[in-house]
C-alpha cells in the first residue's frame, strides 16, 4: 500500500479529523516533531521558533495550552501529562502517521507556511 492510502483508511479517526489537526502549522509541527522521537516536552514548543508571525510569545503559549495540545490530546493523537509536562504519541497516532509522513517527506514541496 502507499502511503496516500494508509492514510485514508482509519480506524477510530475520521478522515476529517485528521485533516482538521493537520491543518495548524502549529499542530503540524508537534505531530512531525513526534513522530521524529517520542517522548517530548511541551517546553521545546515553547521556544520562539514555534511562535505566531507576529511574535507574541506569550499569547502563543496559551494557544498552545488551551487550543492546540487540548485538541490533539482529544483526538487521542497525543497524551499530554501536564504534570511532568510532557506530549508522548497517544492511542491514535498510528492512524495519522501516514499523512505527518507524507508531509514530513514532501516539505520541500509544499507552501511556506507548512512546517
């Protein structure tokens, strides 16, 4: 099988709502970052290198925290522990694997804006 259909054959995910956390930058990165190695801290997302264009640190880490890790976490695409303050794959990463991998592969090709 390609990659392109893995991707489309999901299990407890919807197609939809994989295109719907992929379609962030911010959201993007995490999955790709990841995917690359697992465990995470959500610190390193913190830096000014994931940050909006206009640069608002702070305003971007409560989007982080409220908006884009609560999200993902809901779609079981990552376990978030806020305690130790760490992101690891969650139960459903397997089933958006294959699309972070075809972006990941193809950033090249893509818009600017993509990671």
């Amino acid at each position: 099988m390609t990659a392109i259909t893995d991707a489309l054959q999901t299990g407890s995910t919807t197609l939809d709502q994989q295109f719907t956390s992929l379609s962030h930058p911010t959201r993007r990165r995490i999955l790709i970052t990841l995917a690359e190695d697992n465990p995470r801290d959500v610190d390193e997302f913190e830096r000014s290198d994931f940050t909006t264009e206009d640069g608002e640190l702070e305003q971007f880490i409560v989007t982080l925290h409220h908006n884009h890790l609560p999200q993902l976490a809901d779609a079981g695409f990552i376990d978030w522990d806020r305690e130790s303050n760490t992101i690891t794959r969650g139960p459903n990463f397997e089933e958006i694997r294959p699309l972070v991998t075809l972006i990941a592969n193809h950033q090249e090709e893509l818009p600017e804006n993509w990671p």
